[in-house]
C-alpha cells in the first residue's frame, strides 16, 4: 500500500514476523507506536535490544538469565533432589506460576522430532545425565509437553534414566480444570479415566 | 513473576503497553524476541525508533510522511476537487486500500468528544476551514466512523462548510458486504433500509 508511510510500513513488516502477529495487526500496532511518546518508543527498542543482548542460557538449567546461573539454580532451597525437565525456558516461568514446585529444572531447549532432524544430541539430554552425576537427584519429573514429541521425548528420557537408579514421572494428563468435559477430546478423557484416584 | 529473567520481563511490560496485547501475549513474545537470531532483533528495534523519529504529518492533509506533504497530497492527479475527512492516518490507509477513491484527504487528527474535553478546536477542523479557501474544493465527504463521536463531528462540520457553498456528503451506513442481516444490529439495519437504493 503506497498509502502507508515506508517508515510505518517497515515496522509493520518487522512486527508481522513475530508469532501470531498477521499483517493487519502489525500495522494496527506500527499507526500506534508512531502516535507514542517518542521516549516510551525508545524505551521499547531499548528494552528489546539489552534483553536480547543480555539474557543467555543458565550454564546448569538452561533457562533464560541475565547472569551465569538463573535465579532458581542459585537459590539453595531448591536443591530439594527433584529436577523438572521442560521443553523451553517459558516452559519454566509456566510451572512457576504455580507456586507449587520447590525443586530445580532442567530445559532441553527443543523436543525430539525425528520429522526435523532434530535427534537426542540436539537437545540438552547430555547436560540432564551429567547433572545426575553430579548433584544429588531423587526424582526427575518430566513434563514437557502432552503432544506426540513431547510424549516421545519422555518416553526417551525414561528410557535413559531409569537404570540409573533415579525415580523418574511423568506429569498427569487429564481434563483442564475449569473447563468442560464436553469439549475435551476422547484422547484426553480416556487418560483422565485411566489417571483416576481415590477420593 | 522471580522466574522471569529481568531482561525478559522488561520487554513484555513494554509490549504489554500496546493495544490488543496483554501481559500474557507479551511475555510469549518476550520469549521469541530473546530466541530469535540479534540482527533481527536489532532490525525491529531501528524500526521503531527510526519510524516514530522519521514520521510526522503531513503539512496539508496531516496525514503521516517522512517528508513535508504526504505522497497522496504530492499527487497532482489527486486534486480533483473531493476532500475526504477522516479521523486518523490510519483511516487514510484503510481507505485506500479500496483504491476506489481518487480524491484527496483530510485528517482530523481526533473528533469531538465533549466528554474527554475534545472541542473543535482540538481537532484539525480550522486547517480544513483553511483548505477550503486555498484550494479548489467541490465536495467534502465526511467519513469519520459511524459512532457517536462520529457522527456528531460529521454533524458539526456539515453545518460549518454548507454556508461556504460546498457539497458536503457522509459515507453510507448499512450491512457489511459479506456479512448476516441476523448478526447486524438494529441501528446499522434500520441506516440499512433508509439508505436503501434503486435496483
């Protein structure tokens, strides 16, 4: 469109290749960011730039932190023998807001995914065996996600580890909570039946 | 949330400040923009700053250009006697995206809001005054959105302009195209029928 400014339409297109930003959007948000206070834009390009510039992967976890070690690897109260094994670093801020988990992470950073190429040693598997070696683990939970990968990427891991002597679990499936058991679907709702507990 | 890197926090606050996007959709936005490769990161950043810096309005129209007069105003073929008043530079462009329209434009820059304190004299309503006796204008089409703000601006620069001896029309209002009577509301269907024209 000739009719939008190039300088507009350029941070349009640099907006729509962020996930599930589409072309209108990206351009509602480019009319918006030119009304902004100067400042406040350039707050946001700043904020963009340093965190891109300054968050690394936490040398024993592999969640995002500023500094050598993520916040959590770094609090002693943690160390509670447990290791929750993720997919991806918002995997562990998802966890986390449930103020439930008092143990350490562990994030592969991707999935197995034959169809990708993408096999065990593309995914920090390595780095999970070694810290079984050399902390103190009781139980590795595994919770990436409920998809086929995810599902295989455990299985994997189980695999791996169950001869090492450490528990290792699985996260439940099962309905959401909140929601309808009418719109759950039949795969779901069979391995909320088979998870059943005793009430 | 203490899980959250600082960094990656800091740039979901500044997203979540944009229209439409939530803390939620901000923090998994976060998380892609900390992923993705810097250059790209930098790329958006210097659009936003070089856009809200390059852009302002344009001296006839107040449309937004990186030059003096937009590219519309620029146009010599679009001088043909039509002024079509919007509200916004946005609205220019959703306007033109029906490339229907070979007039020229007027953006008001806002519209009469008593409730917010926005009088006449806040919005662009003495430059199109001004325009009126500086170029050759035969129609003024009044196209602000069909709501009450709207409508009442379009109310009031109707009876500023028709003593001037202008044609001054407002864009129709009526069902969407594509759209289900059913889902229309009573307002739109009744503007709908009175609109109605000749097969």
């Amino acid at each position: 469109m000739a009719s939008v400014a190039e300088p507009i339409q350029r941070i349009a297109n640099e907006l729509s290749r962020l996930p599930g930003i589409g072309m209108k959007t990206a351009q509602r948000l480019a009319y918006h960011i030119i009304a902004m206070p100067a400042d406040q834009v350039k707050s946001l390009a700043e904020a963009l730039v340093e965190g891109r510039t300054t968050v690394h992967f936490c040398e024993q976890c592999g969640n995002y932190t500023q500094n050598t070690r993520c916040e959590i690897c770094e609090n002693e109260e943690r160390h509670n023998g447990q290791i929750c094994v993720v997919r991806e670093p918002r995997d562990v801020a998802a966890m986390e807001r449930m103020r439930d988990y008092k143990g350490l992470y562990h994030v592969l950073n991707g999935v197995l995914s034959p169809m990708d190429g993408i096999g065990p040693d593309d995914i920090r598997i390595r780095e999970l065996l070694a810290r079984l070696s050399t902390e103190e683990v009781d139980e590795v939970i595994l919770a990436t996600n409920p998809d086929i990968e995810g599902e295989a990427t455990a299985a994997y891991i189980a695999r791996l580890l169950k001869p090492m002597g450490v528990r290792v679990t699985r996260i439940a499936h099962g309905v959401p909570v909140g929601s309808d058991l009418e719109y759950a679907d039949e795969v779901t709702l069979a391995k909320a039946m088979e998870g059943r507990q005793e009430l």
